[in-house]
C-alpha cells in the first residue's frame, strides 16, 4: 500500500491513546495516514462533540440544582410572609392592617426579584466555568498544547486580579448585600461616609440619595458597616425636658395623653403599631429633667411621627402651664468708672 509506513505501530498512527476507529482501521489496514485520517476526521469530532455534549447535560443540572434552591428560598420566604399577613390581619384597625399587608407583600416581592437575580449571576457564573473546562478538553484533542495558553492565561488574569481587585471586591461585596438583604430600594440607611434613601441597588455600586437631594453613589466594597433605619419597623424616640420643679408624673401623663392620642387616630402617614409607653426619667440636666417618651411606627416613619408628637407635646404642655425649660444667663456689666481710685502712694 502506498501509505503503509513498515514498522509503524498502532501509536505511531493513532498517537499514545489511539481512538477505537483510528485503532480499527490500523489493525484492518495497517494504513497509517489513513487511519490518522480516520482519526482526525471521525475520532476527534466525535470527541469534541462529546465533550460539549457533557458539558451541555451538566449545565442543564447545575442549572436545575441551583432552580430548585431558589425555589426552595422562595417557598420560604413565600411561608414567612403568609404568617407575617396573618399577624397583620389580626392588628385592631383596618388601615393599618391594610398598610401592613401592603408593606409585607412589597417585600415579598423584593425578596423573590433578589433570589432570582442571585440565581442569575449564579447559573451565569457556573456556565462559564462548565464551558472554559470543556473548551480546554477541546482544544487538548486537537493536539494544542495547553501549558503556554494556561502559563499566559496565569500572567494576564494575576495582572487584571492586581488591577481588578477593587471590582472584584465591589462585585462580591454587592452578591452578600442581596444575599442577606442587608437593603433595598426605599429604604434609609447609613452606610458610614453618608445616608439616604436607596436609590438603586447593583453588584458593583450602591445609589443613594441624601436629605439634601444630593445622589451618592457608593462602591459595594466600601461599605464597611450599614444602619437600615426601615428594616421591617422603626422607632421614634423623644427626650422632653421639663423644669426641675414641675411634677414629673403630671408631665408623664400628659405625654402619654398625646402619644395614645395620636396612636388611636390611626393617621396614614403616621402609623404608629403599638402603644406608646413612657420610660421615664432619661437625665438629670443643667436645666432640665428630661422624660423619654417612645413609639414603634412604621418603617422609614419615625421622623414624622417623632415631629408631630413634640408639636402636640407643646401644645399639651401649654394648656396644663408646664414649662419646656431653655438655657437662661445673667450677665452682670461693670462700669469701670464706678470704680474707686486706687490709693495714692506717698513718699
């Protein structure tokens, strides 16, 4: 035969791990250029093809594990929202009910959208090393050697890791947010350097918006601690100072007046869940003894509800003659022409 090489083995042809139809057509032809052909023609494809194939199959159950864990986290979060509406159901006044089952689904529904796009970015990143595996298998039947394009693919990823670190950093630091929902959108929170209300919230970057409606955007990987002053309730708390000698009883009754008023007239925009209750004495002040009063409201409320009680506070307080003490000086002038001469020395 014209291609049959003399001495020529089943590796020579086949190389050291012959394929079955490479290694078949040697041992009926002992044709080595035809079975390399063979090989290269039939065996290699059909390898690569395979190797996608798994690559493929395995995807597919990644993907459904990774499903079925969302769905496992959704049905969760879907059972603790059902008792959260049955213990609003059961509050005494039906707008405020209302308000709560409301503010209860809404998180209901930021809770799914965050599981989801945790699965995403989950189902995305393992694609991507599933397939970079199988890319690797495939090129290694063609014969490529891998060591330099590992070695090289080494050095640029060590380069970009030196570049990249902060983005790396922001990106894990946003999958950690979503993952234990430290924040979301509407919410108040100090994120140490400034506060706001979120805005948006991404892998790499948080957006907020101040009180003076400046819009910070902030690095996920520069927020080192968060205070979420809307997580699920909030609460106001008012110090009140009154004169040394007012009867600090009579001032305690009148600011719990105030509070349970407010508290039973079930305000929409100031919900306050449960009755308020007094403290008592906070401090003993220069000028003032003061009286900490507190009421548990709706999240993101407490400022509003915290203003319309110390304007009622006042307004009580005037009625029944008990004084808001403030700061007083007394300023003595001299006049040094008042003064005496000093006495005259004499020699």
């Amino acid at each position: 035969m014209a291609f049959t090489v003399p001495g020529a083995t089943v590796n020579d042809a086949c190389g050291p791990d012959p394929g079955f139809f490479c290694e078949l057509v040697f041992d009926n032809t002992e044709n080595e250029r035809l079975a390399e052909i063979i090989g290269w023609v039939v065996e290699r494809p059909l390898r690569i093809a395979l190797i996608l194939l798994a690559a493929w199959i395995i995807k597919k159950i990644v993907h459904k594990v990774i499903a079925r864990a969302v769905a496992r986290l959704v049905r969760q979060s879907e059972t603790d929202t059902e008792e959260q509406l049955e213990s609003a159901g059961k509050l005494d006044f039906g707008t405020r009910a209302a308000k709560a089952i409301g503010r209860i689904q809404e998180r209901q529904v930021r809770s799914s959208q965050r599981i989801e796009t945790i699965a995403a970015v989950l189902k995305s990143l393992a694609t991507a090393l599933i397939f970079a595996v199988a890319a690797m298998l495939c090129l290694s039947e063609l014969n490529i050697d891998l060591a330099p394009l590992i070695a090289g693919a080494g050095i640029a990823g060590l380069a970009v890791g030196f570049g990249a670190q902060s983005l790396v950093r922001d990106f894990l630091a946003g999958i950690f947010i979503l993952i234990e929902d430290q924040f979301g959108v509407g919410d108040v929170v100090d994120v140490g350097d400034t506060s706001g209300v979120i805005e948006k919230v991404s892998l790499r970057t948080t957006t907020l918006r101040d009180v003076h409606g400046v819009v910070w955007t902030v690095p996920n990987g520069e927020i080192r601690r968060t205070a979420n002053h809307s997580q699920l309730w909030s609460r106001a708390i008012l110090d009140i100072g009154v004169s040394y000698d007012t009867d600090i009883d009579q001032a305690s009754e009148v600011m719990k007046a105030v509070a349970d008023e407010l508290w039973q007239e079930n305000h929409p925009e100031l919900t306050i869940l449960e009755e308020p209750s007094v403290w008592g004495v906070q401090e003993l002040g220069n000028d003032a003894v003061v009286i900490r009063l507190v009421a548990k409201t709706d999240p993101s409320e407490q400022w509003a509800v915290a203003r319309a009680l110390r304007a009622r506070i006042k307004k009580a307080f005037d009625e029944v003659g008990i004084e808001i003490p403030f700061p007083q000086r007394t300023v003595w002038i001299r006049n040094d022409a008042d003064e005496p001469a000093p006495p005259s020395r004499s020699d």
